[in-house]
C-alpha cells in the first residue's frame, strides 16, 4: 500500500499545474480581455457604412 501512495502522490494532473501557476492567471486575466476588445474594436471599425 505504500508504494501506491508513493506513485500517486507525485502525479499532479496538468490542469492543477495550470492553476497553481500565478504569472500564466496573471498574463490570461490580461491578455484574455485584451484581445477581445481588439477584436470588438475591429468589428466595430469594419461595420461603419462608408460614405
């Protein structure tokens, strides 16, 4: 029983990795936003009927 608890407890699931690392929540809290207005900007600027 306690080599199975020794393989297990060094497996971390990637997803944890993921949210464990705070500049890559950091850099998606900015740039996620970020790009979304550029591109709500872009629409925006595409749509206005030409003269």
């Amino acid at each position: 029983m306690s080599d199975q608890d020794e393989t297990n407890s060094g497996d971390v699931p990637m997803m944890q990795k993921l949210l464990d690392n705070p500049f890559l929540l950091l850099f998606l809290g900015v740039a996620s936003p970020a790009v979304l207005y550029l591109a709500w900007g872009i629409m925006e600027i595409v749509t206005i009927p030409a003269r």
